[in-house]
C-alpha cells in the first residue's frame, strides 16, 4: 500500500518575512531594526488594533481616542490590566499638552469606555487608576451589533481577524449574547406564565358602604 508522503510544512509568517527580507534588503544593518525577541521595551498587541482605534475615532469625531488606547496597549505589561498612578504621563504619550492636558485625556478615556474597548475602576489616581483592556475584537463587534461600525470598516475588520485567526474569538461572544438572550426571554415568559396562573383574590369590602342586606 503506498503511504502519501506528507505535506511540505508552510512557514510561518516570522519565516516568509525573513525570507523576503534576506531578498530585499540583504546585509542590512541589524543595529536599525527591532526585534522583540531582542530588544526590552515590547509589548503584545492584537493584531486587529488598527482597525478598531479607526472605529473609534469614527464614533469619537472632533475628540479621537484611538491613539489613547494604542497607548494604553503600549503600557500594559503583557496583562489586560493597566495600573495608571500618574494620569499626566498617559496624558502626554496620547499628545494631550498644557493645564487641562488630564482633562482631555479623561474624556478620551471615557469614550473608550462606553465604546466597550476598557473598563475601568475608580482608585489613587482617579475614575481610571485600574483598567482593564478589553478584547478588540469583541469590542468591534459590540460596535457592530450596536449600529455603530459601518459596512467598509467591518468587512475589513472581518477579513482581517479572520486572517490572524481572531474569528472564533468574535463567534463565541455572538453565541454568548445569543445565549444570555434567550436566558432573558425564558425568564420574561415564566414570569407571565406564573402571572397568569396566579388566583385573582375576591373583592375587598368598601368600608362606609351599607350592603343590601343591612339597608
């Protein structure tokens, strides 16, 4: 019986882009590139980040918070929580300037929140000591299901995450509204049904009216 060899592994992306840079740009001096593996000072970011921090800004015109939240990425220690102690600082790397550079930032900050791309808890620092940054990916599609990405843009972002592979990420949070869903309505339903079955007590007695027979 013959055995079908077995497939030629694929490179992985690292690999093709050395590849193409050996091609491309042979010789050249390591000492301009970056390299995580390498350098301090990295941080893991979601591959999708750019197309939500577009969303963003879209739903934030004349105020944009997309850069705030690349800058909060930036600072996370490779842990989606983020400990502000100093807000000028973050103030200053999201290009906020002069005496209400803070308050500028808060506002940006807030809009990320209601936009469902952080959480955050009040503490030292402020409404934004403790943040929690949220998958982007289900952040987009929040946006989305909200009315609030429009048909380029999340066909974009669909493509993409589909690319890196994000897609069942996006999948398994529209299965859990779906489910929290009809957890809603299977609870509304028993409640009008258990209403409905409820015996309806008798009339009470008027007080101060004489009945028939005591007239």
């Amino acid at each position: 019986m013959l055995i079908p060899k077995q497939a030629a592994k694929r490179p992985k992306m690292s690999e093709r882009a050395q590849q193409q840079q050996e091609l491309h740009f042979p010789g050249w001096n390591l000492l301009w590139l970056w390299n995580r593996k390498v350098h301090h000072g990295y941080a893991t970011i979601a591959r999708t980040l750019p197309l939500g921090m577009q969303a963003i800004d879209a739903q934030s015109k004349g105020q944009p918070a997309g850069h705030t939240l690349f800058c909060l990425w930036a600072r996370s220690p490779d842990h989606p929580l983020v400990i502000i102690e100093n807000p000028a600082t973050f103030a200053a790397e999201a290009g906020f300037t002069g005496e209400r550079a803070v308050d500028t930032w808060r506002r940006r900050m807030k809009r990320l929140q209601e936009l469902k791309f952080i959480a955050a808890k009040k503490g030292p620092a402020g409404d934004f000591s403790y943040v929690l940054l949220q998958n982007p990916n289900v952040a987009m599609e929040w946006m989305r299901q909200s009315g609030l990405v429009q048909d380029e843009l999340y066909s974009r972002f669909l493509i993409r995450v589909t690319d890196v592979g994000g897609l069942s990420e996006v999948e398994a949070i529209r299965a859990a509204w779906a489910a929290e869903r009809a957890a809603q309505a299977a609870a509304l339903a028993a409640q009008v049904a258990a209403a409905a079955t409820e015996p309806v007590p008798p009339p009470a007695a008027t007080a101060g009216v004489p009945t028939e027979a005591a007239s």
